[in-house]
C-alpha cells in the first residue's frame, strides 16, 4: 500500500490549470507572481489568481466610450439648456450613461457634492475618453473617485471622509481640514455586489 494518497481527478484538473497559467503568464513573470505563496493559497485560489493576472495583462486599453458598441458618446453639454426642461433631459441622459456605465462594471465613487450637470460633465470630459483597461471578468470593476481624493482631498474629506479618517489626516499632514458638511446631491447610484 503506498504512504501518498492518489490524487483526485479535480485536483489533478486543478494542478494541470495552475501549470497552463503560469505557462501562459511567463512572458509576462515579474515578482508579483512570484509572490503567491502555495502553502498560503489553496490550487484553486492560486488559479483564481493567476487567472486575473492574465486578464489584466491580455486586457486592451481602450477609451471608455469605445467599450461599447456602438461608441459610447455623449452631447456636449451646453447642448442642454440651462431652464427646466433642459435640465430634465440632461438628467435623464446622464441616469441613463450611469446605468450604461455599470453594465460596463464602471462604478462612480464620492458623487454626491456633484450636481447633475457637474457630473455629466465630469463623465462628458474626463470619464469617456480615459483610456483604461478592459477586463472582462465578472468580478471586475472600475471605481471612478469623482471626488478626485488624490488631486484635491478637500472635497473628500468635507463629505465623505469619516472622523477617524479625517483625524489622521490631520496626524499626517498637520494642516487644517475643512469643516464638514453633507453632501447636497444624495444619489443611489448603482454598486458592486458585496
């Protein structure tokens, strides 16, 4: 009788999986992969793994507005006028790219100090045209920071920030914060499934 158990045929499937991808990944073997510690991760989260490092490697970059078909594109916006029922149009065109968007797995972060017309334009201007990396994998998503918290960490920190983020950011920066206040455009705007 032999002391090492027979493996069983998933297992096997799992171990032959791992072999393919890290064939497939080796021309683009850096340390990350090198990283993913065998007696941490079971075969199967490895693969999990290595998989979407090879998704993001294969993946084109492309302008976000071309991700669908036909193009995505948007009307200037001064082609809405600023009365009633220019704004209601702009609205409704902007709640329809949102959901476009998230069809997409492109999910809009910190938007809530944005009017509509403010964040139809920051889709219009910066959004679409961005050339980023298409990876179509189920659990893979795009967060826009539409409070730009790198560039400009005021908004962020006098609307979405929490008191403990806000204290460190005083601990680390020693500057002023702004005072805090409610955000005055509440959306429900669609979310990446937990």
């Amino acid at each position: 009788m032999s002391e090492h158990p027979v493996p069983q045929s998933e297992e096997v499937d799992h171990l032959m999986r791992n072999a393919q991808l890290r064939d497939e990944l080796e021309p683009f073997f850096d340390e990350s992969i090198g990283r993913v510690n065998v007696q941490q991760f079971s075969t199967v989260k490895e693969n999990e793994f290595l998989a979407s490092m090879l998704a993001w490697e294969r993946a084109p970059v492309l302008p976000i507005g071309d991700w669908f078909q036909p193009r995505l594109a948007l009307a200037h916006p001064d082609e809405y006028p600023h009365d009633a029922a220019g704004e209601a149009r702009l609205r409704e065109r902007l709640w329809d790219t949102i959901y476009r968007l998230f069809e997409k797995r492109i999910v809009l972060d910190f938007t809530d100090h944005l009017s509509d017309r403010a964040l139809y334009c920051l889709i219009y201007r910066d959004i679409l045209p961005s050339q980023e990396k298409k990876i179509d994998a189920p659990d893979s998503y795009l967060h826009w920071d539409c409070a730009d918290v790198s560039g400009n960490p005021d908004v962020w920190l006098k609307y979405y920030a929490t008191m403990d983020e806000r204290d460190q950011w005083v601990r680390e920066m020693n500057e002023p914060l702004p005072p805090r206040e409610n955000p005055p455009f509440s959306r429900r705007l669609p979310r990446r499934p937990l």
